[in-house]
C-alpha cells in the first residue's frame, strides 16, 4: 500500500505563446523526470484533482467538488479529447465513502472536463487513457469557492479511501499557481455570456470557441510586454505555498480566506486547492518525503508554473 504523488501548474498556452527555448528545455527536462518517477513507480489506479474553466461545470449547478463516475475531455486549446478510463466500481465505491465519513461530494457520470484534467495526463503519462483514473473536479474559478480547510478535508478523506484499496496510487494535482487569466466572471458579464456561464456555454459553437482561445493569447501576449495588464504572477507566494507542502504544514493554509489568496496572488490561484487536496488524500498513507522541486514565474503562459512529486515513505 503505497502512493506516489505529483502536482503539476497547467496551461493551455503551450504552444501557441511560449517562452524562449531554454525554459521550454527547462520545463520540459522537468517533466520528463517527473514521467519517469512515475513510470517507475508504475501506478495501478490515478486520482486526478483538476479545475474546471466553465466547460464542463456552470452556474446552473456548480458543486464544489465532484467524482467523474463518467468523464469526457473536450479537447480545448490543443489538449487531449476523449474518454477517461474510470473504473466504475472503484469511483462508486469512493463516492460512497467519501460521503459516509463527512464530505459532500456530488458525483457526474457524464462529467465534462477541459485542459485542466487532459494536461497532466498526457505530460505525466502520455495520455487519457493509459491508467484507471478517478478525476475529481475542484471548483477553482466560479465563486462562492471551497476553502483551504474543507478542501484539506475532503483530500484526506479521499486519501483514506485509496488506503483500503492495496493498490499503487498516483495522486495527481493540476493547476496554480499565482496566476489570473481573463476568465468571465459572472458578477461583471454581459447577458449572452451570463447566459453561457448559466450552462449554455457547454457546447460553444466553433466561432466563439475560436474567439474564447483567442481573447487569452491575445492576453498572454500583452501579459508579456506589460506584467500589470494582468494580476501579477507572485513567485514569494508560490514558494511560500510549495515549501508549506514540503514542510507538512497544510493546516496553516486553513487560516488564509479566498478573498485574501484572491488579492495576494490573482483570481485562479485557488487551482492550487488541488495541490492541497492531493497532499491531504498522501498524507493518509503516512509520512511522505518530497523530491523534484520546480518554480519558475512564466508570464508567457499566465502561470507561476510549478511541478512537485512526494512519496509515501512506508
Ligand atoms: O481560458 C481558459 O480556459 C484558461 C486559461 C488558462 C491560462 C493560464 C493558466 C491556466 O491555468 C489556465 O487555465
Ligand atoms: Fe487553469
């Protein structure tokens, strides 16, 4: 019984406005360690904690957290399309227990996800479908937001449930860190992308797809040339963030408010709930030791882009 954990940022700007070639070598020498812990450790099942970008949850009903049971990915930006492998009697089985022992988690057997969920898997193993996957959607952009806390509770609650399975688990997050992208928000939209937040917007007609892609490469463009068009990326914060992981001090985040780590370090920073999530669901399989620490600010890609794995140690 043992697990392998790795939090990764994500970005659909890859590829179409990158960074010079040495961070892109950089980045991807990263990635391609982190591939290959995981290939060794040679998972049987993967938790996949990932956020949405109102393509696959609206406002008609926007739960906090939520178990694919069933899980298909759109394939925005040029991330992977398709259907996730999810094993149906071990997702109901987690489903159950997570409620059992005190956390509401909604459950979908046609669950929608975007590049959130699609990145990871294809950087970290080369695709979709190459391992079972329970994908469990945070809720990281649409307020009002889980907190620090809850989300903390529910990863540990989850992380017991992998316990009782005997199985090698990889826990993946995806997502964070500082960073702010131009995503609508509801309070401050026009009435046909109220109507799109509100649920119309899970099937986009291919023009204002097209439109959407392009209003955020037009913004990492300009993000570039001037650091203030956008929330600044806050790499103090994100370091701070990554050596409170390192450190097993996940319960000193329950004191910081989603209106604070808004203001601190930009409105889809809370991606980074998946983070905590993920280290929660480890910390169930005892002490963990972390290794293959990376941050880098990217403003090519809006993102303070981190990746970190840990490993249970017994
Ligand atoms: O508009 C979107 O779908 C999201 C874009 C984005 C940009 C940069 C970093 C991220 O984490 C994103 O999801
Ligand atoms: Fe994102």
């Amino acid at each position: 019984m043992n697990a392998y954990l790795h939090c990764l940022s994500h970005t659909p700007l890859v590829g179409y406005v990158d960074p010079a070639q040495p961070v892109l070598d950089e980045v991807d020498g990263v990635i391609a360690a982190a591939r290959e812990r995981i290939a060794a450790f040679d998972p049987e099942l993967v938790v996949l904690f990932a956020p949405d970008h109102y393509n696959g949850f609206f406002y008609d009903v926007m739960p906090p957290f939520c178990l694919g049971v069933g899980a298909t990915a759109i394939g925005d930006f040029s991330s992977a399309a398709g259907e996730l492998p999810v094993p149906t009697d071990i997702a109901e089985a987690c489903a159950h227990y997570t409620m059992k022992n005190g956390i509401d988690l909604a459950v979908s057997y046609c669950m929608q996800v975007d590049h959130g969920f699609a990145q990871p898997l294809e950087f970290l193993l080369g695709g979709l479908d190459s391992r079972p996957v329970l994908p469990i959607f945070i809720n990281g952009v649409a307020t009002p937001l889980p907190g620090f806390q809850r989300t903390r509770m529910m990863g540990e609650v989850i992380g017991r449930f992998l316990t009782t399975l005997n199985k090698r688990v990889l826990i993946l997050g995806s997502g964070g860190l500082s960073h702010q992208p131009p995503v609508p928000e509801l309070a401050k939209v026009d009435a046909h992308m109220r109507d799109r937040l509100l649920g119309s917007g899970k099937h986009l007609p291919p023009n204002e797809r097209e439109l959407r892609q392009r209003r955020v490469i037009e913004a990492a463009e300009k993000f570039i040339e001037d650091q203030k068009s956008l929330h600044p990326l806050n790499p103090v914060w994100d370091n701070q963030f990554m050596t409170l992981l390192e450190q097993k001090r996940l319960g000193e985040l329950d004191a910081v408010s989603n209106e604070e780590l808004s203001a601190i370090a930009g409105k889809s920073t809370h991606e980074i709930k998946t983070w905590v999530a993920a280290f929660a669901a480890l910390s169930a399989f005892g002490d963990y030791r972390t290794e293959g620490r990376y941050y880098r600010p990217i403003p090519e890609w809006i993102a303070g882009f981190g990746s970190l794995s840990a490993r249970s140690q017994n």
